[in-house]
C-alpha cells in the first residue's frame, strides 16, 4: 500500500468516527418529554402580551394567541399599571402585538418599546423567550417589516426570538387556512371585512396555535 492510500483510509477513518460521533449527539434522549404533552394551563409558564389596538383587531388576535398560550396576561400598553410592568419583567415570555400602519408598527406602539427599554442596561428582558404579531387590511400590507421591527427590538435587548411553525395548504391539505400567508417570522393576520368578527376563524386558529409554541417554547427554555 502507497503512503497516499494510507492517508487516505486514514482520512477516511476519522471522517467515520466524526459522523458516527456527531449522529449520537444528534440522538434524542429517550427521557426527554417534548413539549407538545404539556397540555395542562396551570403547567404553562406565565406569557405577557402587550398590545396596543387601533380599532380592536389586534386585540381580538390577542386574545386568541393567550387562549392558545393557557396562562397569558394581555396588556393594553394603552392603560399601563405597575402590576402590567410588573408582569413583563416577571414573565419567562413576551408576545408583541401591534397593527401594522402604513407598513410599520404603530407609533403608540413604538413609544411603549421605547419606555420599555429603560430595561436594556441591565439587561432585565435577556434571555427571555419572545414573538410578535400583526394585523392590517390586507393580505401583505408589509406586515413583515412590523414583525422585523419587533424581531429586532426582542434581539437588542437580548430576548430569544421564536417565530412561527405552521404549515398549513396547499403543503399541508389537512390545515387549510391556517397561515394562510404563509409568514414565518410570526404571526400575521388580516383584518375582517365582518366588523362583528374584526378576525376570521382560521387566523384566530392560527393565532391559538401561535400562542401555544410559545408557550412550549418557554416551558423547554426554562
């Protein structure tokens, strides 16, 4: 056998070992329970959700992102207490709610992230688990530049951003209309045209669904 060759098996030999290595790294732990069995709410970690609401849209899609979420608090950054303050800094959690206006989050809503980074030198919002969601008239409405607005707010102040997971049709025939658009950043919704829906029924559905992989996501997190 050349030298050439026994390098190469030797080569070879190593790159075997490295990927049998890194297969058994990759290999589930059998004791590990994934988070989709916690299906208890008083099990769920606590989820803060401030909002602000135009016209009512963004807190019908609140409400149904802490239904699927099982222990939420939904804030009206409007009409902040100290408790409301207090449960943000408290929560393992925060969802970011804001219609989009004129392809951006709502001002109201920036002052709010702006208040609430008195928080960053100390970094009291680190490491905590974070997603967004938006609602405007139309399909596209440049809702992703609100939900990049928020993405990038959550990571300066050293949040842990979790965006969405739902496939929905034609992927996926069995869930047809939920995430519809197709946003995977987070979650995004489209106004009624039904004003005593202000939301339609499968992005409500998308809107549970949302909430709750949060709500996994902290409860693997922490």
């Amino acid at each position: 056998m050349g030298a050439s060759s026994a390098v190469l098996q030797v080569t070879i030999g190593r790159i075997d070992a490295g990927l049998q290595n890194r297969k058994t790294a990759l290999e589930p732990d059998c004791n590990f329970t994934h988070p989709t069995a916690m299906k208890d709410p008083q099990t769920n970690p606590p989820i803060a959700i401030p909002v602000f609401s135009g016209s009512g849209h963004t807190t019908r899609l609140a409400q149904a992102v802490a239904q699927g979420a099982g222990n939420a608090r939904v804030i009206d950054i409007q009409q902040m207490t100290d408790a409301d303050w207090h449960a943000l800094d408290a929560a393992p959690a925060i969802i970011f709610g804001t219609p989009t206006y004129m392809g951006s989050s709502a001002a109201r809503y920036d002052a709010f992230l702006e208040e609430a980074s008195d928080r960053w030198p100390a970094q009291l919002w680190a490491d905590k688990i974070a997603g967004g969601f938006t609602v405007a008239t139309f399909p596209s409405g440049d809702k992703l530049s609100t939900l990049m607005r928020l993405a990038v707010y959550a990571a300066q102040m050293g949040m842990i951003w979790v965006g969405q997971a739902e496939i929905g049709a034609p992927v996926d025939p069995e869930k047809p209309d939920i995430n519809s658009a197709g946003s995977w950043l987070g979650l995004s919704a489209t106004s009624s045209r039904d004003k005593s829906l202000l939301i339609e029924a499968p992005d409500m559905e998308t809107a549970r669904r949302f909430g709750k992989r949060i709500s996994m996501a902290a409860s693997r997190w922490f």
